[in-house]
C-alpha cells in the first residue's frame, strides 16, 4: 500500500480507491472485493462504511464531481448569472483536455459505452454517471430560477439541451481543431446559455 492510502482513515481509503478505478475505467464495476484490495481494507471494513455497492458508487460520484465542478460557484453573486452559469458548464469540459487528452477520454468511453452491447452493469454504471452529471446541472438552473436570473420553466427541458451541448463539445475538444477551438466553445456556450435565459429552450 502507498503512503497516499496509509495517511487516510478506512473509509477515505475505500473512496479514494474506488474514485481511482473510475477514473481508469469509467464503466468499471466496483466490486466489495475490488475496492477493498485496492484499498487495503477488508470487505467487512468497506460493508461497514457503504452497506451496498449503490451507496459506494453514489459516494463516489458525488466526490468525483466536486473535485470536478464546485459547487460554490453557482452561488457566487458578485459574477452575473450568466457568467456563472457558462463558468459551471465550462468546469464539466476541462477536465477532458484537448487533442490528445480528450481523444483519449472519448477513446475509453466509446470502448465502455457504445463498442458492444452494454452489459447491465456497463449501463449502470453509466446512468449513475449520467444522473449525477444531470442532478449538478439542475441544481444550478434551479439556484438561478431562484434568484429571477431565468424564467420559471420546463428545467428538464433546460438540462437535457445542456447536456447535448456539452456531450457535442466534448466530441469537438477530441477531434482536429483549428487553434480557436476554446474560443468557439466558449461563445457556443455563451449561446446556449442565453437560449436558456431568454427562455428559448424550457
């Protein structure tokens, strides 16, 4: 076990090695003994800390995307909402890269996703990852209806128009680009944030 593990209390361990092996391989499963080996914790310690593997995967996703988008910044109202609210999109692309990191992260999921028929776990594991990605977007439309920045509306809607937007940037940041291609991105964001805001879409 590395110092990194050896510093943390069990159930650190147990989340940080199971954040590791979603990171290698979104659509791996983490199975109790998996987890546990890689954490260098016993089963029952990792059963004590997350009941079920549902809790465990729910967990890590959670913590997954906090380290991804902060939640903070949605809140912050000295930036105007629409600033914010393209600066939360832009946190869920930067993690990808561009060019050869992001050609690397389509490679492994289309290899885990869509290559062959997806298993129920492949498609549990995806939907877990869909569904938190959607809960962080909703969360900040609805912070933003809130405080009157976007009409009151069809938020469903407004997601799944967001989600598309960043899934086709995403593909975009992997495939050859001409040197402006985070400057398009950012004014296609600034587009669909508008449509969002003038009540264009919802």
């Amino acid at each position: 076990m590395t110092d990194e593990y050896e510093r943390l209390g069990s159930r650190d361990r147990v989340l940080l090695a199971a954040m590791k092996m979603i990171g290698e391989n979104p659509g791996a499963k983490l199975s109790v003994r998996g987890v546990a080996a890689r954490a260098g914790v016993s089963t029952g310690s990792l059963r004590y800390h997350f009941p079920t593997q549902r809790e465990l995967q729910d967990e890590v996703l959670t913590r997954l995307y906090d380290v991804v988008v902060s939640e903070g910044r949605i809140n912050d109202r000295t930036v105007s909402a629409r600033d914010r609210l393209v600066d939360c999109l832009r946190q869920v692309l930067a993690p990808a890269g561009v060019g050869t990191r992001a050609r690397e992260a389509s490679r492994v999921l289309y290899e885990q996703f869509i290559l062959s028929e997806p298993t129920e776990q492949v498609r549990q594991a995806y939907f877990a990852l869909e569904q938190e990605g959607r809960r962080r977007v909703e969360y900040w439309l609805t912070v933003l209806t809130n405080e009157g920045a976007i009409p009151a509306g069809d938020t469903s809607r407004r997601v799944n128009f967001l989600l598309t937007i960043l899934n086709g940037l995403a593909l975009e940041r992997a495939l050859p680009a001409e040197e402006g291609i985070l400057r398009s991105e950012n004014e296609t964001l600034y587009m669909a944030v508008d449509a969002v805001m003038s009540d264009g879409v919802g």
